[in-house]
C-alpha cells in the first residue's frame, strides 16, 4: 500500500466529507487519518491520510474527489511517517522541550522539532532585537529580512489585550496567527526571542499557526524556568549554612 496526505478545501456542510470518502474509496483508497487546518466562511480544509493500493491511482484519486461539488484539492504529497499523527508529534515535541536542561537545548530542540513537525524548508530562531538568528535550519532569508518581518508583524496592527501576569494574550497579532502563507512566526516574549519558519508550495494554515505559538509558549516557559533555577536554590543553602553554625 502507498499512503499519500490529501489537502483539500470543502463546503462547510452536513455530508460532504461523506462525499468525499465514497469517491476515495471508488479507487480502491482507505481515509485512515484527518486533520482539520482551518474552518470559516463556509468552507473547510482538511488533510486526509489516504492508503492507495497503487501510486499510479493518485491521479485518478484527484479526479474522482474533484467531482464531488463544491471540493478542490489544494495538495497531494506522498505521507511520511510523522505525518501520520501531527498531534502525537506535537505531545513529543513538547515533553523534548520540558525535558531539555539548558537554554541551549531548548533553543537547538525548538527549532529542529519545529522544521520536522511542519515539515518546513527552513526555520530560525532569533532574539526580535539581534541582528543574526541564534539557531537555524536549512537555508533561512537574511537576517535584516527576518529582523523586519518580525518587527513589522508584531507593530503593524494593534496591540492585543494583556492577560492575567501582564502578557500578550495566546491569539492576535503578538501570537503570529497573522502573516504570509508561506512564513508562519511566534514569539518567546520573556526570552526575548521569536520563532520564524517557512514553507514553499504549501499554505500554512491556522491550526498549524496556533501549533507553532502553542510549541513556542512551551519553550519560552521551560527557558523562563532554566533562568530562575540558581534563584531558587540559594534560599536552601543559606537554610543549611544557618544550621551548621548553630
């Protein structure tokens, strides 16, 4: 069996996944995954993890689900193994980043975990007012152009409102649900730091967006609790020097 992942646009409507999957498997296709990137207006797009007895049917697959009304197939791209389960890469994503002990390991992890899990051309993580990223991969733009686009993406509307601790709230322009289709960001407010990652040919859709700022809190989290460890540990040792002198 070939197992290929299907982007698709459908009407937002009673049966017409349903639609969808009759003429899937009319080729002989089995849906075994579903993942919903982004729903409004009235439409829908969905990623469908189809197995095809044969390769050569994925042009036919394509024909057979563009006769279903209302439905166009943005993608079809052969399914790598992580790709089967993007939410279990999330959870193991995130159990690296609580796991790493120093900034640089969460900085090293964020980035690499990032490009595999949106399967990204290239990502970087740079400090929003530094000149050069401070971890990258693949082939990322100049820094100038990163520096810019960050700053303008986070300036160009109107500040979010703050929320209990006096941060930017999860949503809005400051979370990088915002932005080009091919370059998704979000940022580490207390590191100082923002996470920028692209993406020839294929979109980056808003679940995918609230994905990487939900990645990106987890991170600035564990580098926030990495700098406070020396502080908590020196109120023990003045207890335990106070009582060897007594």
């Amino acid at each position: 069996m070939e197992t290929f992942v299907v982007r698709l646009w459908l009407p937002d409507r009673p049966g017409a996944l349903g639609a969808v999957a009759s003429r899937i498997g009319a080729v002989r296709g089995d849906v075994v995954g579903i993942d919903i990137l982004e729903r409004g207006a009235g439409r829908v797009i969905d990623e469908l993890v189809v197995e095809l007895p044969d390769a050569h049917l994925v042009s036919t697959l394509v024909a057979e689900i563009g006769e279903v009304d209302g439905v166009d197939v943005e993608d079809v791209r052969p399914s790598t193994e992580h790709v089967l389960d993007a939410r279990l890469d999330a959870l193991e994503t995130a159990e690296v980043l609580v796991s790493a002990t120093s900034v640089d390991a969460v900085c090293e992890s964020l980035v690499a975990h990032a490009a595999r899990d949106f399967q990204a051309h290239w990502c970087v993580l740079a400090g929003v007012d530094a000149a050069e990223p401070s971890v990258s991969v693949g082939v990322p733009p100049a820094a100038a152009w990163l520096h810019a686009f960050v700053a303008g993406s986070r300036y160009s509307v109107e500040t979010p409102p703050l929320v209990d601790g006096g941060e930017q709230g999860p949503s809005g322009p400051f979370s990088g649900e915002q932005g080009p289709d091919d370059v998704a960001w979000a940022p580490l407010p207390a590191a100082g730091r923002a996470l920028v990652l692209g993406r020839k040919g294929r979109p980056l859709r808003t679940r995918e967006r609230h994905q990487l700022a939900a990645l990106a809190r987890i991170a600035d989290h564990r580098l926030r609790q990495i700098a406070m460890e020396p502080y908590a540990t020196q109120p023990r040792e003045r207890s335990t020097a106070r009582r060897q002198s007594a």
